[in-house]
C-alpha cells in the first residue's frame, strides 16, 4: 500500500466516523470513544501528509 492509498483510507474513515458522531450529537448520546477515535486519525493524517522538513528546503534552495 503506497501513501496515497493510505491517506485515502484514512479519510475515509474520518467521514464515517464524523458521521457517526453527528448522529450521536444529533441524539444527544455521548461521542467521547468516536472523539478520540477522530483525533488519532486526524494525527495520522497530518503525520503522514506532511513533507520531510529536508525534502522541503532542498527544493526551496535552487530557488537562491
């Protein structure tokens, strides 16, 4: 599975989860286990999404 891959999975799997937690919240039950489960995700996703600090700087440095 390459990273693309991965980061579509990953949202994916946010969307369902904010959709369960909108029910839960249109209900009025409580969303704490689904809340975490978003925020690990959402972790996940800014980890994984992210370019390599080096990665970066070299391609801004031919730019000089």
């Amino acid at each position: 599975m390459n990273r693309e891959q991965y980061i579509k999975i990953i949202e994916k799997e946010l969307h369902s989860i904010n959709k369960v937690i909108d029910m839960k919240i249109l209900q009025g039950v409580e969303y704490k286990k689904e809340a975490m489960n978003h925020k690990i995700l959402q972790k996940k996703m800014r980890q994984h999404s992210r370019k390599n600090f080096l990665n970066r700087f070299i391609t801004v440095l031919p730019q000089f």
